[in-house]
C-alpha cells in the first residue's frame, strides 16, 4: 500500500536529495583539494599529481575520511546515548518517565522484518544493528584517515628529503590527532545544539521539531 502512495522520487526524495548533495560536495573537494595539492606541490619543485593520482593519495583519502569517521562517531554517539539519557523539554529526547514505542519487545507479525520472524541470535543483532553499523562505519573510516594521513605525512616528509615514519611512530605525532580531534569536537557541539535548541526553538512541519504549540519542557516531539 506504501509504494502507492506518490512516485518513487517523492517516497525516496529526502535520501535522494541528500546523496545528490554529498556526491556535489565530494566532486567539489575532490577537484578543489587537486588543485590546492598540486599547488602545494609546485611550492616544493616536485611532478603534480593527475586526477586520478589524487585520489590514491594521502591528501585526499585523509581528507574524506578525517570527516566521514566523525559523523559517523556523531551518529553512533547520539543512537547509544539517547537510548537511557533524557533533556527534559528537547525534540531529540525520549519522554522523563514511561516506555514508548521503541522500548517495546519485538512481535513477529506478518509485516515485521525477516530476523523478528526468525528470532533468536538474529533478533538479538538486528534490535542493536543500527548502533553496530554505525561503530563499524566509524571504526573502518578512522582506518582509512589514519592510513590516509599517514600516507600524506611521509609524502610530505620524502619532499623535504627526511625520513619517513613507522605507523607507530606517526602515532605519536600530533597532527593525526589535531585533525581527528577538532572534527570530533565539532559533532559533539552539532548535537548538544539540537538537543538544546529544540527546547525552545520550532520549525513548523520538521519532524526534528517539536509542535509549534508544544509547551517549552514538553519532551519529545
């Protein structure tokens, strides 16, 4: 009855419209960070780099997923902690007292996902699967910006005719963790905002909102 209900671009045009922006923005960096690379590798008399080079690099790769790994560690944060954390009066919180919808056991009824049917170990995976995908989203693009950085770092450091580093050794170096803590910081305050603004602020027809008339301490949407 649901595929019924409009076309498939307007069923799927909040995803749609979203995807069209990142693949946007990810073209955009990726022909502007070239740029802005093989300027910097101009600076220092080394062969730019073609297109397609770039994206095998450590400037980019670092780059993409420095970010990537922080969203991901927003939303893996935000799915965990929302589960038994409250903020009486924001759109983001559950209610301060009693269960609601999510909190209930799972029923196999007809139209119930395949593992609630199935039950056991499958059930169980599937009732914490979105917090899995998204600690294993952030555990694997943390992977990346390392390898990626650390590529990028010892580039940098044959350019200048010094000695590339161990993994371990770039471990201890300060830039890795610079560019990994000042994303995370950032999607730390991105959530505290939300949750705090909803209190008191709306937007009509947002579901991230609150009701234009709800009362400023009523909790949840």
């Amino acid at each position: 009855m649901h595929r019924k209900n409009g076309s498939w671009l307007y069923r799927n045009s909040l995803s749609v419209v979203f995807l069209f922006f990142f693949f946007l923005a990810l073209a955009a960096q990726l022909l502007s960070g070239w740029k802005s690379y093989n300027e910097e590798r101009e600076e220092q008399s080394a062969l730019p780099l073609s297109l397609g080079s770039y994206m095998e690099s450590g400037h980019f790769i670092a780059a993409t997923f420095e970010n990537f790994q922080s969203e991901f560690l927003q939303m893996a944060v935000y799915v965990i902690l929302t589960i038994s954390l409250r903020q009486i009066g924001s759109a983001e919180s559950k209610k301060i007292n009693g269960k609601e919808a999510v909190d209930r056991e799972p029923v196999p009824r007809a139209d119930a996902p395949w593992p609630v049917k199935k039950g056991g170990w499958r059930l169980k995976m599937y009732s914490h699967s979105l917090s899995i995908a998204f600690a294993l989203l952030f555990f694997a693009s943390w992977a990346l910006h390392l390898y990626g950085s650390f590529k990028k770092y010892n580039v940098h450091q044959e350019l200048i005719h010094k000695a590339p580093l161990r993994l371990t050794a770039f471990l201890r170096e300060p830039d890795f963790w610079f560019e990994t803590f000042q994303n995370w910081q950032s999607e730390f305050l991105s959530v505290a905002s939300i949750v705090i603004l909803t209190i008191f602020l709306r937007q009509k027809g947002s579901p991230q909102s609150k009701p234009v008339d709800a009362s400023t301490w009523e909790t949840g949407k």
